[in-house]
C-alpha cells in the first residue's frame, strides 16, 4: 500500500485556503491529492495488481453507491438527480429514495467526533461541503451521496453513468440483493461505449473494471483459487486478452457469456465447496482494506486535511453499508478507522493533536476487540497495524529529546499513549509468549516508558559527550581550561533537571518513578566514561582531580533527584539506588592507586622472571647472598616510599592491598628460587630386591663388586653430569638458603619502616598504628621458612646420596666389611661440611648440618639393611659397624665443638636400636621375626608367613627389617630359612 501514500515532507501541514474547484468538465474526473507520509509503511501490504489510487477511488465510490442505494434489501431504484433538490423532505425519504438522497441539513455536534474529542472546522478554516456557511444562501443542502461524490473527488458525469448503471442492473436483478451481485460485471454489461465521452475512455474504464475483477477473484480472493483450478485460469486468460483489446460485452456476446460463467463461478464458491448466494469478490485482503480506508478517507475536510466533517456520524452510517460486500465487520472498521486517523495525523506534518487522540480515543476499541476476536485474518492485520503505529511512534520515543521540547511536549503525550497503547495490545492479545506466561509478569507500559526513557537519554549524553568534547578542543589552548569530564559533568547535570521538570511529568503518567530511571541512566552512562577516564591514567594529575570533583557534585545530584521521584515508592527508591553504583571521587582515587599498585608490582615480576633466569647463585659474590634478592627488596623500598607520596587522603585504607602484593610478590620470587633444587626423595637410591647371602666366599663378593663396577661408574657419570649445573650445585643451593635467611630478616626491618611512614601520614588514624593487619608480610616469611627447611634437607641427601655416593653407596662395606669401611665416606663428608661452613650463613649453618647429619645416618642404615647382594654381614661384622657408627657420631661432635650429644642422640635412636641385631645369633633372630610376623597379620600367619612389606621406617620389632637382618646376615641358617621360607634368590 505504499504506493497510496506519497510523500509529504514532515512539520509542512498544506491546509486548503481557497474554495473548492467547480465541477471539471464531464470528460474530467477530478482526482483528489493523496495525503502521504513518507516514513510510515502501510500495514495492510501491497495488491498485486496494476490498480492506482485513482482506480481504487472509483471502484470504492461504485461500491458505496451500489450498497448505499440497496441496504434496506429493497430493489434498486435510481432516483434522478434532476428531481433531487425538491425540498419536501418527503421526497428525500420516501420509501422509493434511499438514504443516499437523505438532505444533509443538520448542525448538531458529530456524535463520532465528541466520542473521539475531535474538533470542528476552526473559523479560520473552510467548512466541509455540507456546513452552511461555506454554501451559497440560494444552494440547497447537500444529499449524502452529492457529499460522497465531492469527498471523493468524483465528477458529476461519472456519478451519473454510474447511478444509471445500477438503474438497469436493478430493472434486470429484481429482488436479489446487492451482495449476491458481482458489480464490476454487472457494470461491464450495463455500461457501453456510448456511456462515455469518447471510445478511449470506455477502454480505460473497462480495463479498470477488469483489473478490479482480477484482484478480487484470482490475486486477491476471499477463499483462494487453486493455481490449477480451471476456471481460474479461464478467467486469468479473459482479462489478459481483453487488456490487450477490448471485450465486447454484449448480453449475447458469447466472450462475455464466458466471461460471466467464470466470474459467476468464482464469485460464488463457499469454504465447503458449495455454491453461495453471497459473492465474493472485494471481501479478500488487502483489497478490501484499501478500498475501505479510500472510503474512510473521504470523511475528512475537502478544505482542511486535518479536520472531519461535520456530517461524519451520517456519512459513517452510510460508508459501513459497504461492509457486506467488503466483507468487513465492526472490529475491522475500528482498525481501518484508527490507521486512518494515524496516517492522516502524520501526514499532514503532525500540526493536528485531535486526530493523534482520535486515533488513540479510537484504539481503545481496538484493545476491546483484540480481547474477543479469534479470527486469525483479523489477528494478522491487527498486527501489522499496530507494528506499523508503533514502529512510527517508537522511531521519535526511542530518542525524544531530538524530537520534542517543552514547546511541542503535548504531541509527545499524545504519541506515547498510542505507542503505548499499541504495544499493550501486540504484548497482550497478539503475542503468544504473553498468554503462556503470568500476566502478572509484564507490565508493558512501564517496559515501554522504562526503554524509551533509558534509549532516549544514552543517545542525548553522546551528544553531550560530542558537545564537551568540541569545547574543551576549543578552550584547549587557553589556560586552566576544564578537561572533557568535568564539560561534561556539568552538561549532564543541567539534563537531568530538564528531564526532571519537563519529561519526567509526562511519562509519570505510565511509569511511577520516570525521573529515577532517567537519573540512573545518566549515571551509568557518565559513570562508564568516568571509568575509562580513571582506567587510561597511571597517576593522580590536576585533571584527574578535577574530574572527580565534577563527578562527585554530579552524583550527589542525581542521587537527590532519584530519592525524590521514588519517595512514595514501597521500597524507598532502593531498586533505583541499587542501578546506581557510587563513583564517589574517594572510590575513584581508590581505583586509580589500586591500578597504580598493580602496574607497579607487574613491573616487578617482570623484573623478577628475566633476573632469575639470569641468576648464577655464585657463592663467592655478595657476601653469599644473590644479587636478585638485594635487588628485589631494594624495589619494594622504592615502591612503599612512593606509595606514601601520592597525594591522596587514603593511605592506611589502600595500604593492605600494596603491602598483600608485594608479599605475594615476593613469595613468587621465593617459589622459583626454590623449584628445582630437588627434596630428601629426589636424592634416597631405590632399593634393591631382596636377596640372600652366598655362604662362606668373600671372594666371591668382590668379583659380584667387579661385576657391578660399570654401574658404578655409570652412576658416578650421572652424578658429574648433574654436577655440571652450577646453579644446582651444593654450594649454589646454600646461596639460596642464605638468601632466603635474608630476605626474611629485611621483611622485618620494611615492617617497621611502613609504621613510621603511618606515622607521618595525614590521613592516619590512632587505629591504623595498633593494628597490625595489612602492614605485615604473612605468606613471604612463611615461604622463607619453607625454603630453608626444603632446600637445608635438599643439600643434605645430595651430599650423602648423590655427591658421596662412590664411597657410601657403592663403596661402604662391599665385600668384605674389615676392607671397605667407613673412613674414605668421612673424609669426603668432612671436606664438604667444611664447605657449607664456609659458605651459609651461622643462623642456617646449625639446621644444615644437622640435616647432614640425619642423611648420613638413614644413608649408614640403607647400607646395612638395604644395600644389595653385594653386601654381607657376619655376627663377628657387629664390631666393625659398631666402631664406624661411633667414628660417624664423632665427626658430628668435633670433640664438643660441633653438634651437641642431645642432638646426635636424639637423631641416632633409630640407628642405635638396630645396631644390636647385627650380633645377635640367626635362631634368635629367626624366631622373633615369626612372631612378630604372626602378631602383624594374625593367625593366618602360622601356617605360611607371608613376605612382610618394605615400610622404610626401621625399627628392631618391625618384620621388614628383621627379614633384611637375615638377608644380609652370611650364614647357612639365614639362607636356609629364606629358601624354605620365601625361595629368595642369591643373585639379582
């Protein structure tokens, strides 16, 4: 239908100044200007043929005049025009003469326009047709069809030709009503070439007719015509060839005969298959609609576009007597009327407010309908309808303050009730998502205002935004000129009181706290570029202060604003409050230095990545500490001092979160030093399977030892290669621990430094001094600890089991026990604790040694219980152990200038207790180990004692390592025992 609404620029209302044309000359038909609108899309869609508004004009006058005269169902009776300016009213009235010909002398008020609060032709404007003072004192009043005619813009000639037409169709037709009667057919057999002024205007007019034919029958039908469907294509092939040349349409013309069969055929189908008295043939959509809205159309001032007539309530009367042939009702005329009020609003500029509440006044009844109504043409068209409406309403209320002020704020009124209106009823009665939900659920007038007010206001602060924007450009050259923010701070102030005194009014009406949701639509949108404001600078400047000032004033204002609209709320405004994050300028500083901190201590874990990589743990530079470390405290010196330098008035409230950084900082820094350097398991030697002894040939133990020399030396290969990483080494390992004994001392030192920095810090408080949370490193410390203990035990098991490992491990008590004592293992443990002496520091020195020490012992007690086939071990062996396990004890106690005895006893209890069972006899040995076997796994162990488990954890009375005692022990009883007993091999 857009073709029917041509464009009419907006704001630019055309009203008609000078009286109407006189009558064209009868060849003429006068053709009344279509009032368009050029951004408002019809909702009743496109016909798919070739009629323009003039054709549909004419086919819609030809329709009002053929059910005007025949409502009654009485027979069609032409009443000359000649005698219809007798004035006895009988004559207008008499049962021969229509209500077509009623005189139209009544002055009354418009009962339709009072319902829908529309006005009369001001005095300054031109009365409708029928209105006394626009008529001559010697004219007699107008009929109800002369009206239609000049609404119309339909010549007399043409009225005429018609009227004379349904004469003869009714002398023919005598008795049928008008809806069984196919006009435009009727028309084409009445109406010859002689009926008109020359032959190409019978042609025009016959292709016209034939053209409606089409649209009603095969485009547009009320019950559709199947594309195979004979007669449909019969008809199709007609009117195309009579399109091309002329029809005769004769009675007995037999193209015209066929011609009537199909249309009759057409015309008279019902949706169960059987013939119908009614014809269909302008009932289907949106043929209908569009004929009827050019009908509607004609209600309107011929002299004033934007007022009705003052006959409306009688021409309406007569207009919905087309309603049988259009097969409309009452439901589909209150939709048609609202579109036509609407479009007729906007397309004269919008300058007429009354036809803008008509059409809201009239979309009241719409709702009504909407209710009721099931019928799914009827749902459709409404859709579109109120989609068009609304999408037209929607395009202004999406962003109000471009389109209305305080001068033209009764229209935005008027719009968002329709628009309002209109979405209610597509949500309500159109949706489906509605009806399976609560209705409770939506309320869709407040959802509408809330999008409009919250849509409207972000497109007016980007103006704003663009505005401060070329300001602050211009003053940017002048001195002490306000940075972008603060323009803006204050521009946004200065709409929120204009929302507040001029829109918020309106809107109130449908949305209780209107000036709430605009207030906290502007904060967020300010508060979002405060954001990034405070997020792109690393420092507090003279603008940045600036900025939050303006912000802090702005928020203070918006907030008074949203708890005064929400003062009679239930909740107190809070569900307002709540879409209104604070950006007070102390929060906003406190972002700004949590940023700074954080840029800080990135940096120093950056630094901290590339120099650990680079560290070498050299023991001879740096008085034994790494260069890293002095490094690292030195930059959490330098950042605490410049913390305490920003020129803020938060220091004590921020100072925990720099103080937790730094300290998770530098627990990272402790992390990696520490990851590599292995534990205590990383260095204990897997051991071997259990065995039992060759008896009574030492020998025959050294050529085992030969045997195994090349995995003694690819060991010690293995040792040499892991040698070769000097920052893995034993001396590089007790750099670390020195650094970690350093590190933690100087952490005490900064914590006192940060109490004199509280001290002199305005902003601190008697509190921030006694308490102690967030001033004090808690996971660093901790992480210190952790290190010196992991990597204390670390160098410890490295030197017993990896660096000494050729003198204990593969050297100590192989073969024959009186051969390979302990002397060569103590001379290499003595050369590197003089090492770690030297090297850690004397608070560390202690707990490494004794770690030593611990290591040397489970080391001395893997080679008795644990060593392997290559070891054995006679009751005469226990002296020798005996003699070696106190050399070893004696290297620890320096004669009373090492390890103190408590210590070293505390550490060998373990040791001490098993030394015993090296002399003890084999029964004895034997029979204990079954007892406390069967006391271990019960009684299931006397008749087969079952292999006991290898726990680690030595102990006299333990089946384990009293099961190891006889697999070392070198006599034939042992060996016996195990071969009955466990079949143990003598070989690997």
């Amino acid at each position: 239908m857009a073709h029917l609404f041509r464009d009419l620029t907006l704001g630019h209302s055309k009203r008609e100044s000078t009286p109407p044309p006189p009558s064209p000359p009868p060849s003429i038909t006068p053709v009344r200007p279509v009032i368009a609108a050029p951004d408002l899309p019809s909702p009743f869609g496109q016909l798919a043929s070739q009629l323009s508004d003039s054709d549909l004009r004419l086919t819609a006058f030809e329709i009002f005049v053929a059910a005007c005269r025949t409502s009654s169902g009485k027979h069609l009776t032409y009443v000359s025009s000649a005698n219809s300016h007798a004035d006895s009213p009988t004559n207008h009235h008499s049962p021969s003469s229509p209500g077509l010909q009623r005189s139209l002398t009544s002055t009354a008020a418009s009962k339709v326009k009072k319902a829908l609060g529309l006005k009369s032709p001001g005095s300054g404007s031109k009365k409708s047709p029928g209105s006394g003072s626009s008529q001559s004192k010697s004219r007699r009043p107008l009929t109800v069809g002369e009206l239609m005619r000049f609404q119309m813009g339909v010549s007399e000639t043409v009225d005429s030709r018609v009227r004379r037409a349904l004469l003869r169709i009714s002398a023919g037709q005598v008795g049928r009503r008008i809806e069984s009667v196919v006009v435009p057919l009727e028309l084409l057999q009445q109406l010859k070439a002689s009926d008109f002024t020359d032959h190409q205007e019978y042609e025009a007019w016959q292709k016209r007719t034939l053209r409606v034919l089409e649209a009603g029958l095969l485009l547009h039908p009320k019950i559709p015509v199947d594309k195979s469907n004979a007669t449909g294509q019969r008809l199709k092939q007609i009117i195309h060839a009579a399109l091309d040349r002329p029809i005769e349409t004769g009675k007995n013309n037999e193209s015209m005969q066929v011609l009537r069969s199909a249309v009759t055929s057409l015309a008279s189908r019902s949706l169960d298959g059987s013939l119908n008295e009614v014809c269909h043939w302008a009932d289907g959509m949106p043929l209908n609609l569009r004929l009827y809205v050019m009908l509607l159309e004609a209600c309107f001032d011929a002299n004033d576009e934007t007022s009705i007539i003052e006959e409306i309530d009688e021409l309406m009367e007569h207009i919905k007597k087309t309603w049988g042939m259009l097969g409309l009702n009452q439901m589909l005329h209150n939709l048609c009327f609202t579109w036509v009020l609407f479009h007729r609003f906007v397309a004269t500029g919008q300058a007429e407010l009354d036809l803008l509440y008509g059409a809201d006044s009239q979309l009241t009844e719409v709702a009504k309908d909407a209710k009721t109504s099931k019928d799914a043409d009827y749902a459709k068209v409404l859709s579109s309808t109120l989609s068009s409406i609304l999408g037209w309403a929607e395009k202004r209320l999406l962003a109000y303050h471009d389109t209305f002020d305080s001068g033209n704020i009764d229209t935005m009124q008027g719009i968002v009730s329709l628009g309002v209106s209109a979405a209610k009823i597509l949500v309500e009665d159109v949706s489906n998502e509605y009806r399976r939900r609560r209705k409770g659920e939506v309320d869709v007038p407040r959802s509408r205002i809330d999008t409009y007010i919250r849509s409207s206001l972000r497109t007016a602060f980007a103006q704003k935004m663009e505005k401060a924007d070329s300001s602050r450009r211009a003053s940017k050259s002048r001195p002490n000129s306000l940075p972008l923010l603060a323009i803006l701070a204050k521009d946004v102030g200065d709409l929120a009181v204009n929302e507040k005194e001029v829109f918020s009014p309106i809107l109130k009406k449908w949305h209780p706290f209107a000036a709430g949701v605009a207030v906290a639509t502007l904060h967020a949108c300010y508060g979002n570029e405060l954001k990034q404001f405070v997020s792109g600078i690393g420092e507090l400047t003279p603008d940045a202060i600036q900025v939050l000032r303006a912000a802090d004033k702005l928020e203070k204002d918006l907030v008074q604003i949203a708890v005064e609209d929400s003062v009679d709320s239930d909740d107190g405004g809070k569900a307002i409050i709540r879409e209104m994050p604070p950006f007070e300028a102390d929060s906003a500083i406190a972002n700004l230095v949590k940023s700074w901190i954080k840029t800080r201590l990135d940096r120093m874990k950056e630094w901290m990545d590339r120099n650990l990589q680079q560290e070498v743990w050299n023991p001879k530079e740096n008085q034994g500490f790494a260069p890293s470390a002095v490094e690292v405290l030195r930059i959490m010196d330098e950042t605490l001092d410049a913390y305490f330098q920003l020129p803020i008035p938060m220091h004590p409230a921020l100072l925990p979160d720099l103080v937790a950084g730094l300290d998770r900082c530098l627990q990272y820094y402790i992390m990696k030093a520490r990851s590599g350097c292995g534990s205590r398991n990383t260095y204990i030697p897997t051991m071997p399977a259990l065995t039992r002894c060759t008896i009574g040939s030492k020998f025959q133990g050294f050529g085992k030892k030969k045997e195994k020399l090349p995995n003694s030396q690819r060991k010690n290969a293995q040792v040499a290669t892991l040698n070769g990483d000097n920052s893995l080494g034993m001396p590089h390992i007790c750099v670390r621990i020195n650094t970690f004994h350093r590190i933690r001392g100087e952490l005490e030192v900064m914590e006192k430094r940060i109490i004199t920095h509280l001290r002199n810090s305005e902003s601190a408080h008697a509190e921030d001094f006694t308490n102690g949370l967030g001033k004090k490193f808690e996971l660093s410390p901790a992480a210190c600890v952790e290190g010196v203990q992991q990597l204390s035990e670390a160098v410890a098991y490295k030197v017993v089991f990896h660096d000494l490992s050729h003198v204990l491990w593969d050297g100590l008590y192989v073969g024959e026990p009186s051969s390979s004592r302990i002397e060569p293992f103590l001379q290499e443990l003595e050369r590197h604790l003089l090492i770690i002496s030297d090297t850690v520091h004397e608070r560390v020195r202690t707990r490494i040694i004794t770690d030593i020490m611990k290591a040397s012992f489970d080391g001395f007690l893997l080679v008795l219980l644990a060593g392997g086939p290559l070891r054995a071990f006679s009751r005469q062996d226990s002296q020798i152990i005996e003699d070696d396990f106190k050399l070893l004890k004696d290297l620890f106690w320096a004669n009373g200038d090492g390890l103190p005895l408590e210590l070293i006893d505390k550490f060998s209890t373990t040791l001490r207790g098993i030394l015993p069972l090296m002399r003890t006899d084999t029964e004895s040995i034997i029979e204990r180990f079954k007892r406390v076997t069967v006391e271990t796994f019960g009684s299931s162990a006397k008749s087969r004692l079952p292999l006991p488990p290898t726990s680690g954890q030595w102990n006299p009375t333990e089946p384990n390592t009293l099961l190891r005692v006889l697999c070392y022990r070198n006599d034939d009883a042992a060996s016996k025992f195990l071969k009955k007993t466990y079949n143990l091999p003598k070989k690997l």
